[in-house]
C-alpha cells in the first residue's frame, strides 16, 4: 500500500518514528502529505501515539485551521502539553478560529484573554451558546449541545419550509426540525422524512412527533445515551427548565460520550486517569499511580495480617500453606462475576434498591450451588493428594463458605458505593478482593486450626 493510500494513524507511526531518527530528522514529503489527508480524529490519535519530541514534529504540520479540531478530539494531557509547547502568536491565531464546542472544551487551557477575545468575535447565536454550556458541569447534556442546528417557525407550512430548507446548508447528522412558537419556545421536532412526503400546503406543526425527543439540559449524559438508544434518531433537541431551545446533540457526540466513559472506566480499574497521556514525563506518571499502588499496599497488609494470626497453624500443617491461594482465587473469581453483573444492571438502570433483594437471594443461590459442586471437586482432589481426607473437608467447607460470601459482597458492595456516590467500577473491585481474600483465608485457616492442629 502507498503512503497516500492510508486512512488511519497506525500504518504511520512506524515510517514517521524511522524517519525522524535519521540523521536529518526529517520527514518525506510522502509522509508529510499522508499526515495532512488524515482526518482529524486520526491526526489527535496519531499525536497521542508519539513520543513527545516527535509529537511537536508533526504537530508543526497541522493548520491553524484544523488544530481545534483536533485538540478538541485529544486527552487533556496530550493537549495540554501541545498548547504550553505553542507560541504565543501561534496560539492566538488557534484561538481566534475555535468553534463553540471547542471553545468550551479548551476553556481551561488557553489564556482567559484569548478566550474572552474569541467569544466577543463570535455571532450572538455562537456567545449565547457558549455561555449556556458552561453552566453546566462536564457530565451534563447542557454542557455537550452543539450550536449547529436548523430551528424553523411552526406557522410556516411545509412549502415553505422546504424553500427555505433548499437556501440553507443543513448541518450534519439532521434528521429532525426544531419547530420555534412565537414567544420563541420550542414546540416540537419534525422528521425529514415527514416533511418530504406531506402535501405543500400542509401546516408544519400538524407532522410533530407524537413522541417528543427533546430533553433537558440538566439531563445526566448516562441518561440521554439511555434515551437516544430507544429513540434512534441522529440528532436530539435541547431545552432548558422554561422552553427555550438552547441546541442539540447528536448520536455521534453521545456514542463519543460512552466510548470515553468506557475508556475511563476501565482506566480508574487500576487507578489511572482517561486524560493520563502515555507517554508523560515519569515522575508525573509514577506520582498518579503512586496513590493507587499504596491502597493496594493496605488491602494487602489486610490479607497478610488475616493470615499472620494462624502462623502456628501454618507452621504445623504446610499443605494448608500450599491450598491457600486456591480458596482465594476462587472467591475473587466468584466475586467478579457477579461484581459485574450488578455494576451492569446499575448502570443500565436494571439493578436499584426495589429488586436489590430478588438479585440477593438469586446469587446466594448460585454462590450456594457453585460453592457444594466446587467444594466436592476440591475437596475430593486435596484429599487423595494429601492422603488426608480433613483436609478436603476444610479446604471444602472454606471453598463453600467463600463463594458464598463473594455472591453477596458482590452485589451489596456496588450498591452501598453507588448509594455513597462513590463510582463502583473505580473501587469496587479492590474492595472485593479484600473481602473475599480475607474471609477465605481466615475460613481455611480457622477450619485448619480447629480439625487439623
């Protein structure tokens, strides 16, 4: 494949790092023009796919009219770097060409007077929609809206609508019309479709969705994914608490949205942060995950200590030395799945304190069913390798006596940190592992005390 032919960042991170390593340090013509036919999202990708000094390189090449677009798509230290690396006179000439939805999420890293200097240069329109996003906090419908969108009279019939419609650049991602009264409240959306297939003559209000769309811009962003899933239009109009029709946001923005919740989620698992750039400087990284390996630390310091209380047992019988990781790892196992299925069911909105009790008594259930079928098995095989059957009993009864336990931890942990407004995929786990390691260890350890000393 030419180098003219790619359409993604990957195929150019390797010719890109080669070729800055010769000894001119340049790159080819064929590279530099392959970088510029890339997307904007496949530009912020390539730049957080490079080392830092190579990152500027390339950065060096983006126009002053396509680097809020891709800031706008970059993790906030990526961006950050960029923008402090950037000369004064390069970051106003940025600055003056930001749209709306960029001015928003740059807000905290360009100087407040570039900010303010660019928004006075706005339309009316553009500073009104500016200004009412950043009311709203980061995770709320009001501070997504996109600016961009056709709003029309609902007195006009669909003739006219029409003519107007073919002197307007409608924006993309429209399939619906947002209808306007005369105070200037939004009075409905119209499907495109609708429209095109009405007679000319027939008033534009009479083919408003039954179903309105429109939601509040206080709306939690988990909560509009939920209702665009069900709607399956490509845009959703946004009103405030009094009517008025403040933008929209499309399909394209929300799945943006969970894409990068997902992302997040998935890095608080292990203590880091969405925005952590891969490849920022070491001590800024070792001191964020600092914090996380010294939580770690404590969890562990519990389990050790759990296990320090039965030092003369262990010193008389090895082989219970020798199982104790089995009794662990099955709780921790055990746990997880059903730690995932209710962290699932809350996110979805399935699992809440109404039918928290019916899910209870189910994985006790299932902890009870899988806790006799695996302690037989277990127990069976720590017996005939051991040559002592006590001691398939005790690792049996602790194996049962853990998943048990795990099933329920599993389901009341996420629910008691969601009712603390603590986010159950970030510590959930950790918390977890600690429960079902210390109560699998002193289960064993006990039982081996008490049958086997």
């Amino acid at each position: 494949m030419e180098i003219s032919e790619i359409a993604t960042h990957e195929p150019l991170v390797d010719p890109i790092l080669s070729e800055l390593a010769e000894e001119d340090g340049q790159l080819s013509e064929a590279t530099r023009a392959a970088i510029l036919e890339l997307p904007s999202e496949a530009i912020a990708a390539l730049l957080e796919s490079l080392p830092v000094n190579s990152r500027l390189q390339v950065w060096a090449l983006v126009s002053d009219d396509e680097r809020g677009d891709v800031l706008f798509e970059m993790h906030d230290d990526a961006r950050r770097h960029l923008i402090g690396e950037m000369e004064e006179a390069d970051l106003r000439t940025m600055a003056a060409r930001l749209s709306p939805q960029e001015l928003v999420e740059l807000n905290e890293l360009i100087p407040e007077k570039l900010y303010s200097r660019r928004l006075k240069l706005m339309s009316i329109k553009e500073q009104t929609a500016v200004n009412t996003a950043m009311r709203f906090d980061d995770d709320q419908v009001g501070r997504n809206i996109d600016s961009d969108f056709i709003s029309i009279s609902e007195n006009l019939t669909a003739q006219q609508v029409m003519r107007l419609l073919r002197q307007w650049q409608i924006p993309s991602n429209t399939d619906l019309l947002c209808l306007v009264s005369e105070d200037g409240l939004y009075a409905g959306s119209v499907q495109l479709t609708d429209l095109f297939n009405a007679h000319p003559q027939q008033q534009i209000n009479e083919l408003k969705l039954e179903e309105d769309p429109a939601v509040g811009a206080e709306m939690h962003m988990s909560d509009l994914a939920d209702h665009s899933y069900q709607n399956h239009y490509a845009m959703t109009p946004v009103v405030d608490d009094a009517g008025h029709l403040l933008g929209r946001i499309t399909s394209q923005d929300i799945l943006g949205w969970v894409q990068d919740e997902a992302e997040s989620q998935l890095l608080q698992q292990a203590g880091l942060s969405e925005d952590e750039d891969l490849f920022a400087p070491v001590k800024r990284s070792a001191k964020r995950r600092a914090v996380w390996l010294g939580i770690n630390l404590c969890t562990a310091l519990l389990a050790s200590w759990t296990i320090g209380l039965f030092e003369a047992t262990l010193e008389q019988v090895v082989a219970l030395a020798i199982l104790m990781p089995i009794v662990a790892s099955m709780g921790g196992i055990a746990g997880s799945q059903t730690l995932t299925l209710a962290i699932r069911g809350l996110a979805l909105g399935h699992l809440s304190s109404s039918n928290a009790n019916i899910i209870f008594r189910k994985e006790i259930l299932v902890g009870l069913l899988n806790g006799i079928i695996w302690a037989l098995v277990i127990g069976t095989m720590a017996g005939l390798w051991f040559a002592k059957p006590a001691i398939g009993f005790v690792i049996g009864a602790a194996i049962l006596v853990n998943l048990i336990f795990a099933a329920v931890s599993g389901v009341i942990i996420p629910l008691i940190l969601d009712k603390l407004k603590i986010d159950p995929a970030l510590s959930g786990a950790v918390i977890l592992t600690t429960v079902t390691d210390v109560v699998g260890f002193f289960a064993f350890l006990g039982l081996g005390s008490l049958f086997l000393v």
